[in-house]
C-alpha cells in the first residue's frame, strides 16, 4: 500500500476493533465465536507485569494485538492519541496525554463537535448546568409529614437530530409518566427489578414542585416530571457520583448524597452500557440497607445474568463503554459472590468461585492447588468437573506466572511449608514474582526474623513499587532493627503513594522523631552545644509536626496520634495546636479513664504561656515587637487565652475534674482578676485534693502532713481573694474549713504540725 496515512487508518482501525471485541468478550458481551487458545496463553503470559499474571480466564489475545499495533509510529490519524487515552483505562502502558491538547483544539472549534468535546473532556471532571436541591416530599407509604429530599435537577441542552444520539420521541413524550413505565417499554435495556417493600416507597413523591431559587437556571423544572437525558449527560452524572464517593467518607450520608444521581439516570434509560452502570451502582448503595439488601442481590445476579445475551445491538453497548467505569463481567461476578457471603448464601458463593477458578476462596483450596501443581487437575476443571472439552495445547500446561501465582497461594495455605513454596514460586518466575517476595518477607515478618523479612521486602518493592502494603510491612521490619532513615524512607514512599494512609503519616512522624534523638545522642561529643545540629533537630521536630497534622486529617479518631501531635507540638512551641489536641484526646477518653486523659504538665505549660505576658497589653501598648507579639501571636498570652478557656470550660471541666486541674484553672482566672471565680476554683482545688478528701481513721503521717500544707495555701487564699470578692464570708469559711479538717484528724494531736493548725484558728478570731 503506497499511501502511508491509508496504511496508518487501517492500523488504527484494525486496533480499535480488536479493542472493542476485547471489550466484548470481557465486559459488555455477549460471548464471542472465536477462542484462539494457543494465542490467549501467549497473551496471558506476554501481558503478566511484575510477576503477577493477568486473570486467565479473560480473552486477552485481542487486547495483546491492540497493544502491538499502538505501540508502532503513527503520524497522521489525529485522533490516535485519544485511542491510546481511552486504552489506558483498559490498560496499555501509553502516553498519549502530550497530543491530546491540540486534538482538543480542533473539537472545540468552529467546526467542531460539541458531543465529542463533551466526551474528551469527562474524564477531566468538567461539567455544567447540574444542581441538587432539596424539596419536600415523601419516601415511605405511612410518612405523614413532607420532609425535605435530596433531588438532582439536570436537562440536556438541545442537539441536532442524528441516528446516533437524537432523542426519540417516543421516550420524550414518556418524561411525565411513571418511572417505572418508561423503563418497562424498552425491551433491549437491562431490566430493572422494583422494590416491591411494605414501607419504602419505589421512588420518592414530591409534593411541592415550587422553584426554590428564581436566579437558578433550572428552577423551571418539575422534580416529578423532568425532562429525558442525552446518554453523555448520563454518562456525566453518573462520573459525577462516583466523585462524590472518592472524595467523602464511607458514611450513610454519602450514600444519600450519590442516591439522587443515580434516581436521575434511571429515571429515563437510554443507553444499554449506561443504565447497566446506573443499575449497578444503585446495587451497590443498597447493600447495606435491610429493606432494599434483597433488590440489590437480585438486581446485580440480573446484571451478571444479562451480560452473555445479545438482546441489544452491540454498537449501543460499546458506544459509551470509555465513558464509564463498567467493570468486567468477571469482576461482577466476583462481586456477586462477596455479595453471596455476606447474606450467608455460602454454597452459592462457592460455585461463583469455583467457576472463576478463583481457588483462594473455595473451602478445597489446598486440595485444589496442590491438584493443580502436580498436574492431576486441569487449570479450568474445578472440583465438579465440568468436563470442558479443552484442546490439546492447554490440557496440562500452565504458565510460569500462573504457576509462581499458586506455589504462593500454597504457601499462605500450607504455613509449616511456606517458605518452600514460596521459595518455589520465586525460582518459577525467574526472580520476577513481587508476590512470592512479599509473602515470604511477610512470613519472616510474623515470626520476628526481621533481618531476613528486610531483602525479601526490598525485592518486592522493587519488582511491584506502587504496593504501598509492601512499604509499610518494610518500614516496620526497619523499626525493630532501629534502622531510623530506612524505615523514614519507607514510610515516606507509603504516603507518596497513599497520603490519606494516617498510620504510615504517624509512623513517619515518629522516624522523624527517632532520628532527631539518635543525632542529639551521637552530637553529645561536638564540642558541647553545636548550633548546626541544632536547627537540624528543629527541622526534624517540624516534619514530624507537619506529618502528624496531614495524618490526623485522616485518623481524626486516633488518639494516640494526637497524643504525639500534642507533645510535639508543645516541643515546637505550636501551643495552640496542642491546645487543640488535648481537647480531642480529651473528647476521645474522658468516657473511659477519667481524669487520667488530660495531660496536667501540657495543660499547666499552656496556662503558663498564657499568663506570662503581662494582662494589661493591648495593641496600642506602643513600639515594642515583643510586646506586639504577645497580643497577636496564638501560641502565647492574649492569642491563645480563647483557647485555654474553652479547653477549660467547654471540654475539661464538663467531663472530669482533679486538684491540677482546678489550680492551673485558678491560675489563669486570677491573671484575669476573675477573683470571685478564682475563689471558687481554688476551693474546688481543696476539695479534690489530700485535705478535702481526708477520711477519719487515717494513720499515714505523711499523708496528713500534706494535707496541713493545703490547707495553709487555703487560708492564705482566702486571705488575698476575700476581701476582693462582694458577699462572701471568708473567715467564717475559713473557720469551717479548719473545723472539720481537725476533726477528721484528730488521731494526729501529738505531731508538730498541729499547733499549726490552731494558729489558724485564733488568728482568722482575731481578724474577726
């Protein structure tokens, strides 16, 4: 062919189609006519990446082809570089991102096409012109009352008619009817299984269709009667959903949140691909729900079972396949089986397993594999012997990757044997299975042979680098030998890979910590005080001060991470941090150990930094930085008082009480001049201290001289706070506190000590 770009077309083409029968086989069905054998065991062999072997039951023959002919020059065909953005989600190791912005020129020009812009831009998150509102309604049969309900307005914006994506009018005319209905009509759709429950209603009613926003370019919109949507505005919701769940937390309330995008899909069906998707993911929201859990396992066992039939064109099914995140129907199924298990539906689960070969999960798995191994048992002949005509080059023979792959499962099954097998796999591979090497490094882990868990680790790290378990597992093996930079670099890989991983943010913390301490222990021999190893100990305290805080953002929980958070943070001079650290630990174990929660030297340094700074500063205090300083900065006087007294107010003294506690309160009442509230501070002080809770019958002397103290520092405040404190009688209070601590103790008469205490007496009558 002499015509360099008709050759390139027909590449491109001969690539797409392989792609799409690839898609076929393996995702949207039905079934293909051609199983080349020979070819998918060189594929499933040729496509295995760091030892692990792709899924041997998929077709993956078409998928090696696509790959070959993308990774050959192409110059011409412009929307090559889209090809190889849209194989990436199946995937291939391209790059096509750099071409992609000069394709997305030419579809947003005059001449351009709106819908293909739409499509390109997706996977970039763009949207427009969609709302959530609320509005009353009612989601339950016996609901007397409108309560408000999350609905998702949205309306296509007017395209012109074409076969492919015009809006038919039949289903136009059906936006007003029941949903129900209009999903019923159309028989090449996935069917959609109704509700069918004594209480919740199959769709909410809504029984206010007001506009609640005039300026809202949707407000014409009826929440009961919207208008059908395009398939790629579908398409975009459903994106839009799926958004919602990766970026909130695994919470009831997300689920509501996702709920009204996927009501807004089903709602008007158009797509086979898309509504299978929006299907699926209203499954999966209805999973944890007693009343809806039954619809959500049959609708997904309907799913499954529809994906083989051919009761829609498959250019409908593979037309918006790169829009959406449609699993694999082996994927589905797996997913059916875990579904099985957490009902209880264990023997059906089994079979699904058993079917997928997915011998790890089948009561029979070390029988199986060990069958497996030693060639008595075909790869895909399970237990029941399904009797599989296979030809003869598959009949026996598996890959070196699939063979690593089952020497380890045999070892997580067989522990007396594991680094045997595990051994095994490794050797297969040719010192390519990452997995071999992160079991056994796990194995040595578990037993505390840590010296041989650390290469093991390192191979595996090395093969699979993007296995943030592997890091961590390495990092802790690292710690018990006190190889402090090993196990920072570690860790610090585990939140590069995974930064909402708040153990790994603690751990590195601590590295940072540990190297600060070994580093202050080997400087003791440099000529005493070393300014340089110094500012490095306050750079280490600041990232481990930096990674304690991106941590907790999400371990919020996690106590013990802002028990370090605080200490450091107190190191660093961040006091108002650690304010707010105590009052989450506080928050977190005040029900459980009491007083013990509050960490008295933290709170006592926090009140010192506080009153410190002379009371009477104010911003016109005139010149001084230093003075201008104590008033705005957080971390000390006027900035952080606010603080220290909700911590008091609001948080401790609400939930738990001890003498320290009242008398650093006390404290920084009295440098408010609060004298009536420092009073009574001071004498919740005494009452929860030696003296107050002295019991008659005590023998310790020590004991009993303490409490004497306490009640001398009493008396001298009740001297200095009384006589500033309207309405009080301070001697008489005196005089009362005195009376009864005697009494109690009256067994101590002989020791020195008492003339003490009737000193206080006659002198509190002489004031008198």
């Amino acid at each position: 062919m002499k015509n360099p770009s008709q050759k390139e077309f027909i590449q491109v083409t001969l690539a797409v189609a392989s792609l799409h029968a690839f898609i076929q086989a393996n995702w949207t069905g039905p079934d293909l006519n051609i199983k080349p054998e020979v070819l998918d065991m060189k594929a499933v062999t040729e496509l295995a990446y760091g030892g692990e072997p792709a899924y041997h039951l998929a077709q993956h023959d078409l998928l090696r082809l696509t790959q070959l002919i993308f990774a050959l020059p192409i110059i011409t065909a412009y929307p090559f570089c889209w090809w190889q953005l849209l194989t990436e989600a199946v995937p291939l190791p391209m790059d096509p991102h750099d071409s992609l912005g000069s394709l997305l020129q030419t579809l947003t020009g005059d001449t351009g096409d709106r819908d293909l812009t739409g499509r390109l831009q997706l996977e970039q998150g763009r949207l427009e012109h969609i709302f959530c509102h609320d509005k009353l309604g009612r989601r339950t049969k016996f609901q007397q009352n409108d309560l408000s309900q999350l609905v998702l307005l949205a309306e296509s914006r007017k395209r012109d008619n074409s076969p492919a994506e015009a809006v038919h009018d039949d289903l136009a005319d059906q936006s007003r009817t029941p949903v129900n209905s209009s999903i019923m009509t159309n028989s090449n759709l996935p069917v959609t299984l109704e509700l069918n429950d004594d209480t919740l209603l199959e769709q909410t009613i809504f029984t206010s269709s007001a506009p609640s926003s005039t300026t809202n370019q949707l407000s014409h919109l009826d929440p009961v009667s919207q208008p059908p949507l395009h398939p790629l505005d579908q398409c975009i919701l459903l994106s839009l959903c799926l958004n919602v769940r990766n970026t909130s937390p695994s919470h009831g309330l997300t689920s509501e949140q996702m709920s009204p995008y996927v009501a807004r899909v089903i709602s008007h069906p158009k797509n086979w691909s898309v509504h299978t998707m929006a299907l699926l993911l209203r499954s999966r929201l209805e999973s944890t729900r007693t009343r809806t859990v039954e619809r959500s396992v049959l609708q997904l066992q309907a799913l499954v079972d529809q994906m083989p039939t051919a009761d829609s064109p498959l250019p409908e099914r593979l037309h918006y396949f790169h829009s959406i995140p449609l699993p694999s129907k082996w994927e589905m199924e797996r997913e059916l089986a875990l579904r099985f298990l957490t009902l209880g539906v264990v023997k059906s689960a089994l079979e699904i397993f058993e079917r997928l070969e997915m011998w790890e999960r089948t009561d029979k798995a070390v029988v199986i594999v060990r069958d497996l191994l030693e060639g008595r048992k075909e790869e895909a002949e399970n237990v029941i012997s399904r009797g599989k005509d296979l030809p003869s080059p598959r009949r026996g023979k598996l890959d070196l990757a699939r063979q690593a792959k089952l020497w380890c499962l045999l070892g997580d099954l067989e522990p007396d044997n594991a680094v045997e097998h595990y051994g095994r796999a490794w050797a297969l591979s040719k010192e390519t299975s990452g997995r071999a090497m992160r079991s056994l490094g796990g194995y040595y882990f578990a037993r505390g042979e840590f010296e041989k868990a650390i290469p093991c680790l390192q191979r595996a790290v090395k093969i699979n680098p993007l296995l943030s378990r592997s890091w961590f597992i390495l990092g802790c093996a690292y710690i018990r030998l006190e190889n402090w930079e090993g196990a920072r670099d570690s860790f610090s890989r585990c939140v590069s890979i995974d930064d909402e991983d708040g153990e790994s943010w603690n751990n590195l913390a601590s590295m940072y910590l540990r190297l600060d301490s070994s580093q202050n222990n080997s400087g003791l021999d440099v000529n005493g005080e070393d300014e340089p190893s110094k500012a490095k100990s306050f750079s280490n305290k600041i990232l481990a001060f930096r990674a304690l805080k991106q941590g907790l953002k999400y371990s919020y929980d996690n106590w013990r991470m802002w028990t370090n958070y605080m200490i450091v943070a107190v190191d660093i001079g961040e006091l108002s941090e650690a304010c707010r650290a105590l009052t989450r630990i506080v928050e977190e174990r005040s029900a459980k150990t009491g007083a013990e929660c509050v960490d008295e030297e933290v709170l006592e340094r926090l009140v010192t930094a506080v009153t410190r700074v002379p009371v009477g500063l104010d911003q016109s205090a005139g010149d001084d930085d230093r003075r201008r300083d104590a008033v705005n900065s957080p971390n000390e006087g006027h900035g952080l008082l606010g603080r220290v007294l909700e911590l008091f107010d609001r948080t401790i003294l609400p939930r738990v009480s001890s003498p320290r506690i009242f008398r650093a309160y006390a404290r920084l009442l009295t440098w408010q001049s609060r004298w009536e509230d420092a009073l009574k501070a001071y004498l919740d002080w005494y009452r929860c201290g030696v003296a107050g809770t002295f019991e008659k019958g005590e023998t310790d002397v020590e004991k009993w001289r303490e409490a004497v103290n306490e009640v001398e520092d009493v008396m001298d405040v009740l001297r200095n706070f009384g006589p500033r404190v309207q309405g009080i009688n301070w001697r008489h209070q005196g005089r009362s506190i005195i009376r009864t601590f005697m009494g109690r103790s009256k067994d101590f008469e002989d020791e020195a000590e008492w003339s003490r205490l009737i000193e206080f007496q006659s002198e509190l009558r002489t004031e008198e």
